[in-house]
C-alpha cells in the first residue's frame, strides 16, 4: 500500500540552549512516499518530528530523497535545499570539499552523502538521526537476509514480469490523483505504461522531451508511436531555447549535485504548471535490470581490482583538467578522484552484485534521482515502483550472469507483453546534428560561457578549446566535447562562487 506525504520540501533548525530545546520550523514533516511492505524504510522519504527534548530524523532505505544536514555541537540544520543551510549561517566559514569535487568534476556527481561543501552532507540512506541535549546520535536500520538465488534466467524474466505487475497494482490500489508518465524510448517506461495498460489504467498524460544536438533525438518517436498503439494521451516538450541559463537554473535548482539534466527544463516548466499528479518515474529500471555495463567491470570488481576499476570508470588521461586554471589543478587531483571511487567500490563487497549497487546508490542516488524530487516533484508527488524494496531486493539477488547479458528488461518486457514486441527502442536512429541555426546559438552560448567562465574567481582556461571546437565542423564528437566542457565547468564556477556569493 501507498503512503503519501508530502510533495514539497522544508526544514528546520533546532539547538539546545540551557537544556531546552529551541526549535525552528514545522515540528513534524513528511515528504515523499512509503510503501506499507513490511520491510523497514521502504519507498522514499525523509520525516521528522520534534517533542519538547528531542528531534527524530528518518530516511529511506536507499536515502533518494535530497535533503542535507549540518551539524555542530550547538546546532543542528536540515533542509532539502543547500542555499538554506548557506545563508542561515552566514557567520560559518563554510570550505569547498576538493576530494568530493575531484570526484564530481569527472563522473558527473557525488559519491555516497559527500557535498560541495565540508560541513554540509546529504541525509544518510536507511538512517534514524536523533538529536538530545547529549548530543546527536545516528542509528541505520537492518534489512532481513537476501540470498542469491539459484534461477535460470528463462525463470528470472517470468518472476520479474509478474512482481513488477503485482507492484504497480498494489501501488495504485485505490489511487485517485491523476497519473503523468514521462515518456522515453527506453525500457523503465514503457514497462510503466505497458503495466498501467494490463491494469486498465489510463493516465492523464504521457510527456516526452526532445533532445538537444548530438544526441540522437528518437526518443520522442518511439514514445509517441508507444502511446498511440495503447491509446495514451501523449504531448511532446520541445528543445530549450537557452542552453547555459538553464544549465544554471538547473544547477541551483538540484543543489549542484550533478552536471545532467539542464535539456529537460522544458519538461520542469509545463510539470510546475500541473498540480497533484503523481508521476511514475522509471528512476532505478535501467541499473537494476538491463545496466549496460561492460563485463570487465564485473570481472575487475570480482578480482577486486578497485583501483583499476576505478580508472576505467575514469578513463586513463585526464583530459578535463588540463582546462583547469593552475590553482585548481592542485586541489582537483585525479588521483584523489580515483582513491575516493576505488574505496567507494570496497563498501559493496558484501551485497549480491556489488557493481550494480555501486553505480545504484551513488549514481542513480546522486546523479538521477535530484531530478526526480527536486526537478519534477515540486507541484507533484513522484512515485518510483523500480527501487521499490521487494523488487530491488529480487533483482539484485538474480546471479550477476544474467545481469551480465545485458538483456533482461528487454527480455521481460517481451515476454510479459508480447503483443508490443515489435515496438522499437530509441537508438542511434537518428543523428540530432544541429541546423545552422541551432548552430550558431550554440556559438552564442559558448561565448556566453567564456564570459562566465572569465569571471572571477577564474575556474577554467578554455578560451582555446571553445574557439576551435566552436568553428570546427557540426560534427557529433565536437558538439558532445563542447557540451561536456561547458556543462562541467559552469558547475564547477557555480559551486565555487557559491560560498563566497551566499556567505
């Protein structure tokens, strides 16, 4: 069963003075979604609740929803926005953290409750926080056993087919508020909408948003030609008009948490319009299911290889920080980016496929689900049936073999709605090469990035990079390396300036 809460954020701050508990902000909050399943944390959620003594934290048990916390001995904050924290405490010396940036700078987000910032972490996963006037004490929830099971993956494909469609009928049971499915040509959501067809179930809406250049921009397609086989009402969100102001909005927006997510501002815009929808989102489907992981990261992981693996995940040059000024060279190090993942990775080495719960609960957890709450929850409550704790549990516990084949949400999805076999899914179909006009924007953009870029206190060197990648042909490895470098560095500006501009 569903439990919603609710749908926007809040915070507090409480301290003890003279043993009584001052207290800022709504004494009791819920926001997100449980699911009644008898398992401990399950669904995503932060609550809080105070009493004359004590304040009491919960969090789910995969800790999706981003909230942070700072905490000295005579204060403590939580907020689901850093700028709160930020400018409550404008006599704190809040510091960049360089070893968390030198992961982010590179992968494109966080690593576990790691933040731009020292003294500012995100709520932990699976936790219960509670703050006395002894000080402040964090206890994680345990989880029954989850064997590995010995399945062959012909079973494993019909044992997901039917849970996942147990889930969502027991998600929905009862459910009146409208239903708006975002829409891709992949696999998480046409398993939503494929469930909610067999449920008899229509949605209000189904939305897609195109793709800026390069890449390849079939999604809308294949959503399109998904929903008119099922009869969905389905509305396609153009491209943004102004890349670089919304890779800032977007920034700010989720916390400088991660570089994706600046193209979909134009979905963000018309879901803030909409008001007590849920949205399903196949946040997790594609990590727990079909990751597209190549199988020397399984082998590496299974021999332990961590620093190895971590410099695959990486690539082996460092072509990012070549553009860095020299300053930032010193303090953004590739070889502490690569200690930081190598032992990230060792913290799995007892769960069943590890490198799946690796990349599950730091990038699905960092880099992904901001988007979810922070991006389309604002108006809306946002459901996410895959990381659900029975379904993870049963995916995770399927033998890595059949994560290996890289097949397995294909497979189900065939399996358990043949007659939407011959459907496409997005690929490389279409080249999403920009016209001259989208061409000449993207130069605009470029050199609105310089000037931001330029600005003081300077984080990058990339006026020789831009200028050639901006006058080279429309090819699609210059568009995505021109894209890469103005997205990472106008987060990596941003993030820096934060500090000095909101404290």
């Amino acid at each position: 069963m569903l439990i919603l809460g609710n749908h926007q954020g809040s915070h507090f701050s409480a301290a003890f003075s003279n043993g009584n508990l001052v207290f800022e902000g709504p004494k009791s909050h819920f926001h997100g979604y449980k699911i009644d399943s008898g398992i401990p944390g399950d669904g995503v959620y932060v609550e809080w609740s105070a009493t004359d003594h004590t304040v009491t934290i919960s969090t789910d048990r995969l800790g999706m929803l981003p909230y942070y916390i700072f905490h000295r001995p005579n204060r403590l904050m939580v907020s689901d926005t850093i700028h709160k924290i930020l400018n409550s405490v404008p006599e704190h010396d809040f510091q960049l953290d360089y070893a968390a940036l030198s992961v982010q700078f590179r992968l494109g987000h966080f690593l576990g409750d790691d933040t731009a910032f020292t003294d500012i972490k995100r709520l932990p996963a699976n936790a219960i926080i509670k703050l006395t006037e002894h000080g402040l004490e964090t206890t994680f929830r345990s989880e029954p056993p989850n064997p590995m099971l010995d399945i062959s993956a012909e079973k494993a494909v019909k044992v997901y087919g039917e849970r996942f469609d147990e889930l969502m009928e027991n998600l929905l049971h009862n459910n009146h508020a409208p239903l708006i499915i975002p829409a891709s040509g992949g696999r998480d959501s046409r398993h939503i909408l494929l469930a909610l067809d067999r449920l008899k179930i229509q949605p209000k809406i189904c939305i897609t948003q195109r793709h800026l250049p390069p890449t390849p921009d079939d999604d809308y397609i294949c959503a399109k030609t998904l929903c008119k086989s099922l009869g969905f009402n389905h509305k396609i969100l153009n491209k943004t008009a102004d890349i670089l102001d919304d890779e800032i909005n977007k920034n700010r927006l989720i916390n400088y948490e991660s570089e994706p997510h600046g193209w979909i501002m134009p979905t963000i815009e018309y879901l803030a319009e909409q008001s007590d929808n849920i949205i399903l989102d196949g946040l997790g489907g594609d990590r727990l299911s079909e990751s597209k992981l190549d199988k020397v990261l399984y082998d590496l992981y299974k021999q332990e290889r961590f620093s190895d693996l971590s410099r695959l995940m990486l690539g082996r040059g460092d072509y990012l920080q070549t553009f860095l000024t020299q300053p930032l060279r010193r303090h953004l190090n590739y070889e502490i980016a690569i200690d930081a993942i190598s032992k990230k990775l060792e913290e799995y080495k007892g769960l069943n496929n590890p490198i799946i719960e690796f990349y599950l609960r730091n990038r699905t957890r960092r880099c992904i689900a901001p988007s979810c709450w922070n991006l389309f929850g604002y108006s809306n409550h946002v459901i996410t049936p895959f990381i659900a704790a029975d379904l993870h549990r049963l995916l995770v516990s399927f033998p890595a073999e059949i994560h290996e084949a890289q097949n397995l949400h294909t497979r189900t999805i065939a399996d358990r709605y043949p007659q939407y076999s011959q459907l496409p899914y997005a690929g490389d179909k279409i080249a999403n090469l920009p016209n001259m006009k989208e061409h000449v924007s993207n130069i605009f953009t470029g050199l609105k990035a310089l000037k931001l870029h330029s600005s003081r206190p300077p984080v990058t060197e990339l006026l020789p990079e831009l200028t050639r990648l901006m006058s080279a042909a429309r090819s699609r490895k210059d568009l995505t390396r021109f894209i890469a470098l103005q997205n990472r560095f106008t987060l990596l500006q941003q993030t820096t300036r934060s500090v000095k501009t909101e404290t």
